[in-house]
C-alpha cells in the first residue's frame, strides 16, 4: 500500500476543523486513494499526481544538469528522475559523472506560486547521507527590494529525522554566512530535539564518576558538561547559553579541583578546534568527538560527590540553526562499586520512512509559516521575511560532513519516492 493511514470519520472531522490541513488516505492495494481537505477554506489550484509517461515530465518540471563542489557530493541529471507507476523518483546512482562519485535526481517546477499551503507525499530514500528534500525556493530570483529566501518544508534523514529551516539569503553577515532558523524533528515530526538539555534529579546521586554515552552515527559536539551538586536553584539553559554564574551555592563539579575528563575520542581538522577540555571552560567551544564506534565523554571527581543536576549543550551553532543534534544518549553513574544507569534517551524508533509515505505541508501567509506532518501543525514561525512568488524543488542528494550520517555504498540504487505535491490558496 502507499500509504497504511487508517483513521475513522469522528478523528477525520476533528482534524479538518482543527488543523484545516490536507492529507489523504488509502482504501485497498490499489492506486485508488481518498482526498480530504477543508474546502470551506482551500481549494486545490495546482497539483501534479505524476499519472503519465516519464518523457512528459518537463511538462510541468525543470530537471537540475550540473555537478556540484562542496558539501554535496553528488552530480544531478535528468535520467536520475524517472516517472513510474505514477510516482516520480529521484533515484542515487555510484556512478562517476560531472567530476562527482554520486549522481542523484533535482527538480524544480516550471511554475512559481506565491502564499497558500504546499504538500508533498514521499518516501525517503534508504539509506544514510541522503537528504531527502521539498522546499521552496525562487528560481527566477525575487524583485528589488524582496528577500531572496528559501524555506525548507522538510529535508529527511534517513530513518526519520524531519528537519526544517527557513533561509535568509540576502541579510549575509562579513563572513559570508546568513541568517537561518532551523529545527529538527523525531517520532514522526511531533517532538523537536533539542540542544539544550537539563536533567534535575528529585533525589541526588553518590558518586566518583560521570559519563555520557551514545552511538550517534556521527560526530558528538559537546558545548558545556555541567555536573551541579544538589542545590535549591540550578541555570535556565537555553539554546547554546549556560551560565551558572551569580546564583548562591552553586557549585559545578565539572569545574571542581581535582575533577579529570576523559573521553572516547577528539574529532580534529583544520576548521573545528576540539578539546576535551571545552566541556569545562566556559566557552562555547564544543568537545567533538571521534566519528566511528560509540562515543561517550567520562568527568572523574577523584572521590565520592553528591550530584543533582547534569546539563549539557550539544550540537553545532549553523547561525541560527542547531546541527548534528544527539537523537539518543545515556547518562551513568559510578558508585565505587559499578555504574548504573541513571538518565536513557532514545529519540529513534522503528518507523522507517523509506518503507512509509508522509505527507509533509506548509502553510506560507501574511504572518505564519506553519508546518504540518500527515495534516497535523508542529511548528509555527512568525513571518516577516519573503513575499516574492516561489517555485517547488524536489531533491535528493549525498552530503558530506556527516550531515545526514555516513555515506556508504548503501546509497547506490535507493532512491525518493514522490506521490504528489499540492499547491492549495485560500478562497
């Protein structure tokens, strides 16, 4: 089926009169599926299903010919995207083409559309270091006076990381870089992982150890590594800030005389200066760890401490946007006998997105951008940015740096599964 999203008529209406989203749901194995959309409010002004033979494509989309330098790692053609079965697939190929090892599949439509609510149906391509992306950009550029913009409704990771950003491409700064608002998003796009994390124990803890571990499948960047004895008031950490500076009592046993880090590995280059020690120096620097194998950062105290609070910043500062964010971590405890588990996190789950459709939609007006996932609203930003008409890009690509995990040989012969995409303006 293309899609298992079953839903009885009492959780459908509650969902057209809360949410005044789209969505669509599948009645046999057939192609044959059911619409459901407010349409006291929308209607539906353009829309490709991609019910037709795959040389009719440029009908209504431009396909990317280029190849590409930089943190993309794949060259992009049109024989990557190919129309079958009424869906458009933007398939990933090991092939060495355009000066790349990888080509992979880019389009954009032919038409540019201004405020209303976008959707798009798709399956992610399964395997890591592909992101799977629907977003909004001006292909034709935008008038003088307007914002160039672009506004990322998801670009997933493989399993199911739901990520989106909104892009600010005329307000750079010196270094050449631009403002941008970015979340990520676990369990089917309905919790934001977060880069600031307090866990404040009801009953405080004895011991001589501390340690995080985690088999990210990537780099770990570690800002400050606060370990606080009990205390009656503990810092407000927010996205990478914490200062535990100016309230009574407080002590930081990271900080402590005699305290040792020790810790898996250090992650070196010549752009990112990592230390262990920059867990504990009161900077934003970060402890970035190794790239392979579990990694886990260890804070000894020499003896036995009372601990009742451990905060911790993780991820990278992209100017504005949180990166490479921990989806699953542990937090142990040595007694001087045996550690044991005091805090599990683990933000992944057995959806794969590469095996499930999802239906990913954004609402752009006046003064929102709402994004919703399978008709439900998860984000809501204010919108003071762009207004310029906009064309829809659908795009698969390899990234490097380990943005969206490892690449592998895995990548090759996988491919994003389109369905549909859905332009809807208000009446």
């Amino acid at each position: 089926m293309k899609h298992t999203f079953l839903i009885t008529l009492a959780l459908l209406t509650l969902a057209l009169a809360s949410c005044n989203t789209t969505g669509k749901k599948e009645t046999d194995n057939t192609s044959e599926v059911i619409y459901y959309v407010d349409t006291s409010k929308w209607e539906l002004a353009w829309s490709d299903d991609f019910d037709y033979a795959d040389s009719l494509l440029e009908q209504n989309w431009i396909s990317d010919n280029q190849s590409y330098e930089g943190f993309v790692l794949c060259s992009r053609w049109r024989e990557n995207a190919v129309v079958k079965d009424g869906i458009l697939e933007l398939q990933a190929r090991k092939e060495q083409r355009g000066g790349n090892d990888w080509t992979c599949g880019n389009v954009w439509t032919k038409e540019a559309f201004g405020y209303g609510y976008f959707e798009c149906r798709y399956k992610y391509a399964g395997a890591t270091g592909t992101n799977n992306s629907f977003w909004l950009w001006p292909k034709v550029g935008v008038d003088e006076g307007e914002k160039a913009f672009e506004l990322d409704v998801n670009e997933g990771h493989y399993p199911n990381i739901v990520n989106t950003n909104i892009h600010n491409w005329t307000d750079t700064h010196e270094d050449g870089s631009h403002d941008q608002n970015f979340k990520s998003f676990w369990f089917e796009g309905k919790d934001e992982l977060s880069p600031a994390i307090s866990h404040e124990f009801e009953t405080p803890v004895k011991a001589t150890k501390i340690r995080l571990k985690s088999d990210h499948h990537t780099t770990i960047h570690l800002g400050e590594f606060s370990i606080y004895a009990p205390n009656s008031e503990y810092p407000e950490i927010k996205r990478f800030e914490n200062s535990d500076e100016n309230i009574d009592g407080l002590v930081n046993l990271t900080k402590a005389e005699g305290t040792k880090l020790s810790a898996s590995g250090v992650y070196k280059d010549s752009i990112r200066k990592s230390e262990i020690s920059n867990v504990a120096d009161g900077t934003q620097h970060a402890w970035i760890s190794q790239v392979e194998g579990e990694k886990w950062l260890e804070v000894d105290f020499g003896e036995e401490k009372e601990v009742g609070c451990i905060q911790f910043l993780n991820g990278w500062d992209d100017h504005g946007g949180n990166r490479n964010l921990l989806s699953q971590y542990s937090i142990e405890y040595y007694n001087g006998e045996k550690w044991i588990s005091k805090v599990e996190f683990d933000g992944r789950c057995d959806d794969d997105f590469s095996e499930e459709f999802h239906v990913y939609g954004f609402e752009w007006n006046e003064k929102e951008f709402k994004f919703y996932f399978d008709g439900e609203l998860y984000r809501t930003v204010p919108h003071t940015l762009c207004h310029a008409e906009t064309n829809i890009l659908l795009s698969l690509a390899i990234l490097s740096w380990d943005i969206a995990g490892p690449v592998t040989d895995a990548i090759d012969g996988t491919s994003m599964k389109i369905d549909y995409v859905r332009y809807y303006q208000k009446k």
